[in-house]
C-alpha cells in the first residue's frame, strides 16, 4: 500500500502556527513534512494583526505519535513563534469551495439551487450550462454538498483548505 | 558608527564574535571577503584547505576540540555544495559551525548564472538554521544571531549565503551588543523541578540503574556531573561514541560504548538495568538495535535539550527538558539531602565480571598485525591529554573499543553520518584549535584517500597530525558486512594496487612510515606520534580481522555475534 493510503486511513490532525512572514519559510515548514513522508492534505497562509507575523494551518494525516513528532520538529524551527495542534472539539474551522456544476436544463438547475440553498451555500456565477456555487463551513459539510451534487455533473472545484482557530 | 563594505562587516562580525581561525577555499564570489582578510593576517587566521569538504570538516574538529564555534567558508556553486557533506556531518552530530558562503550578485540568482547553486534551499535540511542575506544592513544582526544559534540550546551548524554585491555593499557596521533575543528559539535550559524530583525519587528506588550518556554532556560540558552522578550512584556509565571520554574509559564505573559495536557488557547491563538513565543522547538505532525489544526490564529517564527528542524512538517514562549541566546539578543537590542505600548486589557482581572478561585490554602478538594491536600500542604511547580523531569504518569501531579516552573532547568521530574522510581534516581542525596537544587521526586505507590531499594543508600551515593508516587494502566495514550478510560475494570493497602511501606523504612535504611487522609498531608509532610535520604511518594490518562483537542491524542488543575473546551472555 502507497503511504499516503495508509495515511488517509489515519486520523485528520489540524495543525496551527503562528510564523515570521520570511522567505523560505514555507519551504522550512513543507521539509519537516515531507522529510518524514508526510502529505500535507491542506495548507492555508495569511496575515495576522502582528506585521510581519502570519498564521497558517496545515491538515495532515498520520498516527498521533508521529504528528507529535512533526509539532515537536516545527516548533523547532527558528522562524515558527507558536506551533499548536488543534483539537476538532476545542476549535472552530471553516473551509471555502466554489464548485462548477454543470446544469443543462431549467429542471436540474432548480434542482442544484434547492440543494444550494438547503446547505446555504451562495450562486456566484451563472452560465449558459453552469453554475458556479460558493459554499462554506466545515471541511465534512463541504464534502457532503460536494457529493450530493456530484451526480449533476461537477465541473470544476476548488477548495481553500481549512482554516482554524482555537476556541477561548 | 563606521561605514564599511559588507565584505568587510564579515570579517568585523567574525573578529565580534571571538573567531580566530577560519578554514576556507576562495572563489569568485567569496573574493570580496578574502580582499578584507589581508589586513587581519594577524587576528584571524585563515587556513586555507584543499577541497571545501575538508573547510566544513576542519571547522568540526576545530568546535570539537575547543568547544566553540567553528567557522568555514566557500565560494558560490561548486564551492558550496562542496561544504554539504561537513555540513550535514555537523547537523546530525549537532557540532557548532557556521558555514559562510558567497552566493552570485542578487541580480543574478534564479537566472541560472555561472556559478550558482541555491545553497540556502540545498543547505535547509542540513542545518540547525540558514540565512540568505539579500538586504546588506541584515548582514550584523544576521552572523550575531548565526553565533548564537549554532551553540543555543542543542548546538549545530547555522549556513549563511551572502551574494557578491551585497558583500560589495556599504553598510552601517552596528554590531548587535549583549544578548539578542530571538523570539522563535527559546530552549528550555532549566529542568523543571518536579520532574527532577520524580527521577530522584525513581533512582532512590531503582536497584540496577545505568547511566547512559550521550554527546550531550560533553556540549554541556557536564562530564564532571556525570562523574559524580555515577559515583554517587554507585552506577555504572556507557557512553555513546559522541561520549567516548565525557567519563574516561579508565574509570572503574565506564563500561564503555554500547550499541552495534558495543561492549558485551554494556549492552548486557542495558538488557538487564530496571532504570536507564539516558543523558544527552537520542537513542540512535545503533544504539538500540531493534527499539521493541531495548531495555525492556528498564524504567527509562531521558535528560535532553531538544523536546523533539523525547520519545522520538524509544518509550519514556520521565522525560526531562533542558540543559544537562544544570540538571544533574540539581540533581546531586536533591540526592545529598535524601537517604539510600547504593551497595553491591548480583547484578553489580555481574556487571563487573563480564567487565573483566571483556576488558578488551590485550597485547595480540604475531603476523599479519592486528587492528588491535595498533591501538593497544596507541594507548601505550598516547600522552594523556592527546587527541584521537577517526575515519569511518572497521578501524573507528575498534577504536571505540579498544581506544582508552581520557578525558572528553579527545575523541572525536563522525557518529551520526559516518562519514569517510571526516578524519584527516577534523583532526587539522582539532590541531588549529589545541596546537600544543598531539592529535592523531586513527584511518582506513579506504577513508584516507578521500581526503588525503589535505596533508598539504596540514604541511603548509604547520598543523603537524599523524594519520596512522591501518591497511588492509580493503574498504573493511564493507567487506565485513559481506562476508557476514552477503555470504562473502566481495563486490566492490577490494582497492586493489593501493598507492605507495610513503611516496605519496612525501610528495605532500610530510613524512611517512610503512610497518609490515608486528614487532615495529611500537618504535614506528612513537616517532609518528613525535612528528613535527604532517605524518602518514602505514601499517598493514590482517584483512580478516573483522570488528566483533556485533548486533547485526535491527537486532536485539543480547543476541551478538561474539567475538574470540568475548563474555558469552
Ligand atoms: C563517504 C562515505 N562513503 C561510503 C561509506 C560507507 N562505508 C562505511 S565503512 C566503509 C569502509 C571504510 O573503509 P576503510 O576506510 O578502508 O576502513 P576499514 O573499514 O577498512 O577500517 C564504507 C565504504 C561511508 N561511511 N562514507
């Protein structure tokens, strides 16, 4: 079995830091991942309110032990502030995707907008054959939309990967 | 504040930061700097080597010898992916060095120019930190910080590329004063004294307990509490080989190195300890063979500086993070002040007898010459507070041995790479650093010629070693491996016509011996030992001479293969 099957099998870590907005730093970070044989299944980065100072938020997959093991070598690094593992109970994340569902008549076009609005996802864009639809909240809510209009005929997707923060 | 070319700042950073001596190769790009050394001639000197492997690898012995930071240097491309290997070398047994490379002028990088290699992405995964200094006022702050990382915390190498304009550039020289802050490294130096508590509570309680030390109390320089620690104890100490001396191998509680190549007894007490004690080292995998089945009778206690450490290979039951000085200290504080009992017992008793029986302490007479031999004359013959650097091969493992270090940082090997031609430059480097001691770098036939052009080096700036070569035309470890795992089908480990070792030192300006009898060893070796110039002594040794005993990769530290004269267990 390729490693990243074995992996995906494993359970979803969320992984938080806080880190000196320099170059290479990401290419420091995305070492410590991949030295180790690690996917990183998403990666978001942006601005703080601190200049210089952003946040990103890596999902990876593995068993505790190792993603404790890659938390340990990414605090170590000189350029990340704060490194933390988030817990799914003790967080909130959200995750964005715009998909492209192809519609060929007016019958499945109001079929996937009653399924947009069920989930409250937003049209932003509208074709001819298409529909572009925004859609966000967490990761699971995102795959369940993605796959009940996946027989529609999906397009195109695109999804930002989860951001997160821990909850006070 | 003076203004000053950054070139210039380089050499004013390095006079800052106390450097003396530097080891480097010049270049196009790093020309800028070697402009600015002509007027230091006399503050810092600057060795020039013959291959930048042997720059990074100078450095290494020179941090090793001296306990300071060891600098290298080297021009863009070739020049600084020659310096990878030392690098690397550094990073895996955590050696303070910061290597300075030049880099081509900033409009160039990304374009392919002559001479460039991306020496900050090829340096990243070898180095404890790495800086590419695109903004010349970066250029103080930067080597101030560079310092102070390769020694802050776990030590290492710290890499920094400069490109040949901003080395051009000039700049405010503003050198940062005390200490600097960095807010992304902040190592806990201080045990925390709950958990030191615990462990004092856990050794009152324990009725084998064994020390194992790492390289760890050497960069601490904690081997006079580690000393004390297993006397208090009454506890017998193994020591990694990056340890080899943080206790001398004399002392009668040293029961020297464990692991693959390790004593019969060393590993036997750490099958049969119920605390080990693991101070300052990481439970590398030719320490532990297979990790499921190491120390299985033993509590473990794991004393180390880098939190990653902790449980990265083996279980722990009480992990403490921080500086290994500062923790046995506290330590020996809290167990003078609580009431035990540390008397002689069967394990002990054990302990002892299979010491005697594998003191490995013999004088193996007769023809062809033994490896063993060469170094019992070694321990003759050696002053007390000489300096033996290895290669990598058959012949460094008997040395950890065989070899009797003193004292820490008199031994010195590649450990974590295990790299051939380490020897000869670190031992130049050692030799820079500790000129009024004799160093000697311990070879195989195969690890010398790697690196042998550095006998120039060595000859021309008057840094007399001996290398005492033990030939036995074959690249040994290799061949031993095949003979034991490969059912002798030799492939690729035979050297065939060696070179006239002799003629080629002299070609060097050096001197050199040949020794073919057992009974010339001892007067060859006290006149190599007593050179004053760069020396090659090449002894022909037996080729079946294999180094046991052994626990073949992945195995379990009690079942080894033995050796003539080891213990059965
Ligand atoms: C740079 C490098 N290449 C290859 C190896 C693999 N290797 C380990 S020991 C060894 C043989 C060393 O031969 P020699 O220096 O003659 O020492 P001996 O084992 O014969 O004592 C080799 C090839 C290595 N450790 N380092």
């Amino acid at each position: 079995m390729a490693k990243n099957e074995t992996d995906a099998k494993q359970a979803l870590h969320i992984i938080s830091m806080l880190v000196e907005d320099k170059f290479g730093v990401l290419q420091r970070i995305s070492g410590v991942f991949s030295r180790r044989g690690f996917n990183m299944d998403s990666l978001t980065v942006g601005a703080t309110t601190t200049p210089g100072v952003s946040r990103m938020t890596i999902t990876t997959r593995g068993t505790d032990e190792r993603v404790e093991q890659i938390v340990k070598q990414l605090s170590k690094l000189v350029e990340t502030l704060k490194v933390s593992e988030l817990s799914p109970d003790d967080s909130v994340s959200r995750e964005i995707a715009l998909v492209k569902v192809s519609v060929k008549d007016f019958a499945t076009r109001s079929e996937v907008l009653s399924y947009a609005d069920i989930f409250r996802a937003r049209v932003v864009d509208v074709a001819a054959k298409s529909l572009t639809i925004e859609i966000t909240g967490e990761s699971t809510k995102v795959d369940a939309f993605i796959d009940l209009i996946k027989p529609f005929g999906i397009k195109e997707v695109v999804r930002t990967g989860i951001c997160a923060l821990q909850r006070d | 504040m003076a203004k000053m070319k950054g070139a210039k700042a380089v050499v004013e950073a390095l006079k800052k930061e106390g450097v003396t001596t530097m080891f480097g190769f010049p270049g196009g790009a790093n020309m800028p700097i070697y402009d600015a050394l002509i007027e230091e001639e006399k503050n810092l000197r600057h060795i020039l080597v013959r291959h930048e492997q042997g720059a990074a690898h100078a450095a290494e012995g020179y941090a090793r010898a001296s306990g300071t930071t060891g600098v290298c240097m080297a021009t863009s491309g070739p020049g600084g992916t020659n310096l990878l290997t030392g690098i690397a070398d550094a990073y895996l047994d955590s050696v303070p060095i910061v290597a300075i490379t030049a880099q081509v002028s900033s409009h160039l990088i990304g374009g392919d120019a002559f001479q460039e290699a991306d020496l900050f992405g090829l340096t990243m995964p070898i180095t404890k930190h790495n800086y590419k200094i695109l903004d010349a006022q970066e250029l103080p702050k930067v080597f101030k910080e560079a310092f102070a990382l390769t020694r802050l915390g776990r030590p290492g190498p710290v890499a920094i590329d400069i490109p040949k304009d901003v080395l051009n550039t000039m700049i405010e020289f503003n050198y940062p004063k005390g200490e600097l802050k960095i807010p992304g490294y902040q190592p806990q130096l201080i045990g925390h004294p709950e958990q030191i508590k615990k462990a004092v509570d856990m050794i009152v309680a324990a009725e084998r307990p064994l020390i194992l030390a790492g390289g760890g109390i050497i960069a601490s320089n904690a081997h006079q509490e580690l000393v004390a620690l297993a006397e208090a104890l009454f506890a017998p100490v193994t020591t990694t080989l990056m340890a080899k001396g943080a206790i001398s191998d004399l002392h009668p509680l040293c029961l020297n190195q464990p692991g693959m190549h390790g004593r019969v007894v060393a590993n036997w007490a750490i099958q049969n300890c119920d605390l080990l004690i693991c101070i300052g080292a990481r439970f590398d995998d030719r320490i532990t063979g297979d990790p499921a089945t190491f120390a299985t009778n033993a509590k473990i206690i794991h004393i180390d500086i880098d939190t990653a450490e902790i449980g990265k290979n083996v279980r722990v039951h009480l992990p403490i993070v921080g500086d290994a000085k500062s923790i046995l200290t506290e330590m020996l504080k809290m167990l003078a002040n609580v009431k035990y009992t540390k008397g002689e017992n069967e394990w002990r008793k054990r302990i002892k007898e299979l010491k005697r029986e594998c003191t490995c302490d013999f004088n193996l007479k007769g023809n062809p010459i033994k490896p063993q031999k060469v170094i019992w004359e070694l321990n003759q013959l050696m002053p007390k507070d000489g300096i033996l650097v290895t290669e990598v091969g058959q012949h460094q493992m008997f040395a950890m041995h065989f070899y009797k270090a003193p004292g820490p940082r008199q031994f010195i090997s590649s450990g974590g790479l295990g790299t051939m031609g380490f020897g000869l430059p670190a031992a130049i480097g050692a030799k820079a650093a500790k000129p009024d001691k004799t160093v000697v770098d311990l070879a195989g036939d195969g690890s010398i010629l790697m690196v042998n052009q550095e006998f120039t080096t060595s000859v021309e700036h008057d840094l007399p070693v001996a290398a005492v070569v033990l030939n036995n035309n074959w690249l040994g470890m290799v061949k031993q491996w095949q003979k034991l795992f490969f059912e002798k089908r030799y492939s690729g480990t035979n050297l065939g016509k060696m070179p006239n070792f002799v003629k080629l030192i002299e070609a060097y300006h050096g001197k050199g011996e040949r020794v073919e009898r057992e009974s010339e060893v001892h007067d060859a070796l006290q006149r190599a030992l007593k050179t004053d110039v760069a020396f090659l002594l090449d002894i022909v040794t037996d080729p079946e001479e294999d180094i046991l005993p052994m626990v073949p990769a992945g195995g379990r530290l009690d079942h080894m293969i033995l050796g003539k004269p080891c213990p059965k267990i």
